[in-house]
C-alpha cells in the first residue's frame, strides 16, 4: 500500500476574516506556531486549500495561491469529519514509571465522543459533574494524534503508517476520581468540550518517523511535562497495526496515542486544573501549540 501523499504539508481550519466562512488553508509562514500565535491574537495568512468535500480528509485538496486571513482558528477536522476518538492509555515508559505501574502486556484502549472536541483557545470546560476539582482531580496530558486517511483493516506494523493522513496534538484532559473508580476509562475522559485538538495537521510526509517527535504541557507558565514519543511503549506502527485487527479505522478516524510522565495526578501533592488556569501543550515536528484556558461550570 502506498503512503498518502497530499500537496499541503501543514493545515489549518478556520473562518477566514475575507469571507466570514470555514476554509481550510496552509499557513504562509511555515515556521509560524499557529495556536501560539492565534492566542496572542498576531495575524496568519494561509493559502487557502480547496477540495470537492472542503475537508481535510480529501487527500486529492489542492494549495491554491489565493490568501485568507484567519479570523478564528478552529480544529483541523470538524466534529463530523471525526469518525471516532480512539485513545491509548498508559503508553509510555516514563508516565508508567512515575505511576508505578506495570508496562501494559497490550495497548489500553478507550473511546472518546467527539462532543469532547474542542479548538486551541477554546475554553476547557470542567462539569458540575467533576466539581468540587480538589476532589475530581481534572487532569493535563499532552499526545501526539494520529489521523487516519484511508481504511485500514488488518494491517500490518510495516505498513501502517501508509495509512496516515497526517498528525496534530491533543490534550487528553482526564478526571482520575472517576478514572481510578472503575476498570473502564471512557466516562472519565468523555466530558463535553474538554479535549482540545490542533491546532496543525501536519502531513504524514512530513514527520517521516513519529517515534521523534517532542512534547511539552505547561501550566499557568511552568514546564510539567517535557518528553518524547520516543518513550512510547507501543509505537505508532504497532498501535495501528493492532487497533486494525479486525477492525475497520475509517477516514477521520483519530488516534491518541498517550502522554509522558508529568502528570498532575501523581504529584506529592496533587496537582489539578482549576478555573482561571491556562494550559498549554506543544507537540513537535510543526503541529505548534495548543492553548487553553480552563473554566469550571457554574450552576
């Protein structure tokens, strides 16, 4: 099976200041980190991409020369360009060292909905559900993402990764009073505008080997975590590779692939996300930053 190939290296989703419409485009500025950017309110100007569907998932989307500027940055997919959140837990060395847990005999999986979803400057809404959070202890966790871009059923490690669209960054915003209660983790990383997702799609192309790429999380301005996918106690390839055993991964389908050790569950003493927070988690290879304040709901 041949890799995907596409003609943007870098994609972003947004309502364009010209139009007052969705577009998707290429950051001009290919250095640029978008949501960093987005969130100090500094201009970008992409080129914008046009394809029959408007969707990012249409690998045939061409990079036109017209230039839009971006008035909202939003998610590289839209919640019904997502199929399905698939997300992997305790998948690195270093996070199942600080734990004090055993290295998982097979990848963790658990599902999330797409309500979850949410873009970079967003807010990070904590529910009624999860309050008072001293208790709840809502959670940061930077991840690299993978989006598939064709199905892939039963694939190979080998050629698992000619099945990706491209990759962006998520934070895996997780509630452990919940998520320690019980053996299933879905409910308690399953809340309503909570995961932020971006701010870039990368190409596959473009970050050749996943297993290199950086990842950072700060809060409030202090570094918490700081590691690499090359920790990852089950690749990119393999989780792919078994996530497909008899199981159709469909186009937009989204892969989250665990976070490295620094998480607030595990400090001497806790640390939790709190209202009036900000969260940032950067992932490496030109996905750039998301950027998130944190909101408890009021009643």
């Amino acid at each position: 099976m041949a890799p995907i190939k596409t003609q943007w290296t870098r994609l972003i989703r947004f309502v364009a200041e010209e139009t007052s419409c969705v577009h998707i485009g290429q950051p001009i500025d290919d250095q640029l980190d978008i949501g960093l950017a987005a969130s100090q309110g500094k201009p970008i100007k992409a080129y914008e991409i046009v394809s029959t569907s408007g969707s990012a998932l249409d690998s045939a989307a061409q990079v036109t020369r017209n230039v839009l500027t971006v008035k909202e940055l939003l998610m590289p997919l839209s919640r019904e360009q997502v199929r399905i959140v698939r997300g992997l837990g305790l998948n690195y060395a270093d996070h199942a060292a600080e734990a004090k847990l055993a290295h998982p005999a097979f990848p963790i999986l658990f599902i999330k909905p797409t309500t979850s979803l949410i873009g970079s400057n967003a807010q990070i809404i904590i529910p009624h559900a999860a309050q008072p959070v001293s208790e709840h202890l809502p959670d940061y966790e930077v991840e690299l993402t993978v989006v598939i871009g064709k199905p892939a059923k039963d694939v190979s490690e080998q050629d698992a990764l000619d099945y990706v669209l491209g990759y962006t960054g998520a934070n895996d915003v997780s509630f452990r009073k919940h998520q320690n209660a019980v053996s299933q983790w879905c409910f308690s990383k399953s809340f309503d505008n909570t995961n932020p997702l971006g701010p870039c799609l990368v190409s596959a192309s473009s970050i050749p080997d996943p297993q290199k790429v950086p990842l950072k999380c700060t809060l409030n301005g202090q570094t918490m975590q700081d590691g690499s996918t090359a920790d990852q106690i089950f690749t990119v390839r393999q989780s792919i590779a078994y996530l497909s055993q008899g199981t159709t991964l469909e186009p937009g389908t989204i892969i989250m692939t665990g976070t490295p050790k620094g998480v607030g569950s595990v400090k001497k003493p806790p640390l939790y996300l709190k209202d009036g927070d900000k969260v940032i988690v950067w992932v490496g290879g030109g996905v750039g930053s998301l950027v998130n304040d944190v909101k408890e709901e009021r009643r």
